[in-house]
C-alpha cells in the first residue's frame, strides 16, 4: 500500500519558499469524520493520535521545473526551505510534494501564501482564542474535543465579523486580505479539524504552525499542555521572515499567550502594533493585567476583554480597523 502524505499550508517572502508536511504508514489517517456524532466522533478524534510517521522517506517538491530531493525527519516530518530567484506572484498559489517508498510513489498538491502588498499581520491563538476549548479545565476540555463534533464546537460570539475585519482592514478586493497566521500548542494531529472548522466558521484563511505530532493515546491525553515555548519561536520566526508587517497579536489569558506575547514585543517593540488577550474566567487576572501594562509601556496598544465587541470597539479607537 501506498504511504500517506500530508501537506500543510506553506508562506513565502520574496527570498524563500517553506512548505512542509508528515508522511505516514497507509492507514485510515485522512478519513477522519468529524461530522460523526458522540462514541464515533470520539473514536475519530483518538485514532488521529495513533497514526504511525515514516522516518527517513524519501520526498521532492516540484518547483520551477525542477525536483528538489530531501527525506522526513525521526516523526515522518519534512520541510523544504527553498532559496527563491524569481519573484513570485502575492496570494495563495499550489505547490506539489511527492514521497518514494519501496516502489510506491504518491503525489499531493498543497497550498502557500505569499502576502498581498500591504503592512498588516496577524497571529492568533485557537484553543480559547477563537475556538471554545476549556483548556484550563482538563475534563471538560478533554468532554467537549470527543463528544463534540465540528459542526457543534462553538466559537467565541463576534469573533468572526472580528477577524473578517482586521483580514479585510485597507483590502478594497475580496481577493486581497491580510495574512493570518495560527500559532498554536494543538498537534500537527488536530490539522484537519481545525481547517474545516475555521472554513465552517468563515475565518481567515491562514497559515497554521502547530505543535509536534503525537503518535500514542498517552499523548491524546496530554493534547494542548506541556511547553509552549514553541510558539515564541515560531512567532519570532514569523516576525523575522516578515520584517516589514506591523503584527497583531490574539491570545487568551487560560495558558501563556500574554507572557509569551510580552517577550516577543520587548524583541520586536517597533514590529507588534497591537495585542488582544481574551479573558476566559469570570474575572480578570492580575498577573496578566501587568503584563498588559509593561506591554503598553512600551508604546503598544494593549486589549483585555471579555466579548469581542469590547475588541472590536477599542480596534475602531486605535484605528486598526475602520
């Protein structure tokens, strides 16, 4: 049988193309059915954390009439970072990965962005950001991922005229908006869900940086937790590979995103604009207010809210949005 691969979104700048994905042992990995209800909705959200990765299989990407060869890493991982010496198109373009095993040979077709001219980013969390999720309470957050399938996971009220406008903010084109980027401590495992959930809720299309893939039900359990140090790294990397975005930063106050958030603006102070953190619990949290207030000491427009009009309204008064 043939081995599975799986493409993720890739993004491109005017020097370099990055597109990435897993290939896996042939198994029931792309037919999840979210739409299941109950016992089969939970039985497809566990048997994406029993997929096996295929170490050290051979990959080519097809680009500018030229294979270029690498092979996956120990998790069935792979990434090409490519040197680019043509400017490409902006806006979403296709992209073609092939994996060898054995004999067998499969072909996908992936996407990537290249940003419309512009000076607007923006980086959000999932979990409790947008997405209703309960990370901070281990049993109904563990409830609502099995018993809840896509269509019945809820998001935030407002949230999406919220990020509709800040994606159309300065586009007079419905082609043209600005670039999102998913930044999240979710598994490579959860991909799936989370792209056809964010198109049933008509949110911005976006480029998503997730955790590492789990492969066990002992890391079902531990889904979310753990270090989120990754995502500091891979937002600096998003900063530095566009250097000339002014960036939003949305998160909630459940984990980490406001210390993590200040970090990357003590690094970046004249490349973060704004940062929106949710409140999750039925009051404030101290801790984060004074984070929110060294932010804004160093001239960057800080928001803590419980609705999202309350952002939308303090985004009109910033001028982030019109």
């Amino acid at each position: 049988m043939k081995p599975i691969l799986k493409l993720y979104r890739g993004y491109a700048n005017d020097q370099e193309l990055i597109v990435f994905g897993h290939v896996f042992t042939p198994n029931s990995v792309n037919d999840y059915e979210f739409e299941k209800k109950r016992f089969k909705n939970a039985r497809s959200i566990i048997k994406m954390f029993r997929v096996k990765t295929i170490a050290n299989t051979a990959v080519y990407l097809k680009h500018n009439d030229k294979k270029i060869h690498t092979k996956t890493l120990k998790d069935g991982y792979f990434k090409f970072c490519i040197p680019l010496d043509k400017t490409i198109d902006a806006g979403w373009k296709n992209y073609t990965v092939g994996a060898t095993y054995g004999n067998e040979v499969i072909e996908e077709k992936g996407s990537y962005i290249k940003p419309f001219e512009g000076n607007l980013g923006f980086i959000s969390d999932i979990d409790d950001t947008f997405l209703v999720s309960h990370t901070d309470n281990f049993f109904k957050k563990l409830y609502i991922l099995l018993w809840k399938n896509v269509n019945n996971r809820k998001v935030f009220e407002g949230v999406v005229p919220f990020y509709q406008a800040l994606s159309n903010e300065g586009r007079d084109s419905k082609e043209e908006q600005n670039t999102f980027f998913y930044v999240s401590s979710s598994e490579w495992n959860l991909y799936n869900f989370i792209v056809k959930f964010t198109k049933i809720q008509q949110l911005p299309r976006a480029v998503m940086l997730l955790k590492d893939i789990k492969t066990s039900l002992t890391d079902f359990l531990a889904t979310g937790r753990g270090n989120h140090n990754h995502k500091f790294e891979k937002i600096k990397h998003i900063l530095e590979f566009y250097p000339r975005l002014k960036y939003t930063l949305l998160g909630d106050d459940s984990q980490q995103d406001p210390y993590l958030y200040e970090n990357i603006c003590k690094i970046f102070p004249l490349t973060v604009k704004a940062v929106y953190i949710r409140q999750t619990g039925k009051a404030k949290k101290q801790k984060v207010e004074d984070t929110l207030t060294n932010i804004a000491s160093i001239s960057i427009a800080v928001c803590y809210f419980k609705d999202s009009d309350e952002a939308i309204a303090h985004a009109k008064k910033t001028g982030l949005i019109s």
